[in-house]
C-alpha cells in the first residue's frame, strides 16, 4: 500500500452560512466516508481548516488572509492508504465536496 494526500477545495461565499441541520446532514456524509475508508484500512488521517491565517512570503512580509485563488479555497486534507493512482481516484470520488461543487486533488506521499 501507498499513502495519497487528497486535497479538498471549493468556491467559498462568504455571504452563505448553512443552517445547523444543513451542517449536521454535511458531518454525516463526511463522517460516514470517512467512516467507510476507515474500516477498510484506507484512511490515516484528515484535517478540516478554518477560515482564518496568514500567508508568509519569502521576503519575510505576511498577509493577513488565507490564500485564495478567485473564490477557491483550500478547504483541508486527507491522508489514506491505496494500491495506486486509480484506486486512490475512485476512493475520492466518494468525497462529499464533490456533491458542492468542490474538488479533490490526488498526490502520492513520498515519506520523509
């Protein structure tokens, strides 16, 4: 088995906030994924992030945002476990950021 990052972005509104029951039925899907790569052996790790930061460029100067490409945010990241590529792509079709309009970026991990 080799470990895959999936890298989950989406277009972010600031001007939408999802009610309780929207967000609760959002964390059933997510945990049930999550749940089912899980007792396969395939998930190792994953992390939500918020919507607060900085960006440090080289020169030492920071800005006070997170990174945005347009209205695309990086919206976290999961680390799982899978013979290849392709299993690894037909395990993030699974991903309920896809159902939102989202995406998922596939990449091999090369341990360090």
């Amino acid at each position: 088995m080799k470990q895959f990052k999936l890298i989950f972005r989406y277009d972010f509104n600031p001007n939408y906030q999802p009610t309780p029951e929207e967000m609760e039925v959002e964390g059933q899907k997510w945990g049930q994924w999550i749940g089912g790569l899980a007792q396969n052996g395939q998930f190792v790790e994953t992390n939500q992030l918020g919507y607060s930061g900085r960006v440090l460029k080289s020169d030492g100067s920071f800005v006070d945002n997170i990174h945005m490409s347009g209205t695309e945010v990086l919206a976290g990241d999961m680390v799982i476990n899978a013979q290849d590529l392709d299993e690894a792509l037909g395990l993030a079709k699974g991903s309920p950021i896809l159902e939102i309009g989202g995406s998922v970026e596939i990449r091999d991990v090369i341990p360090m």
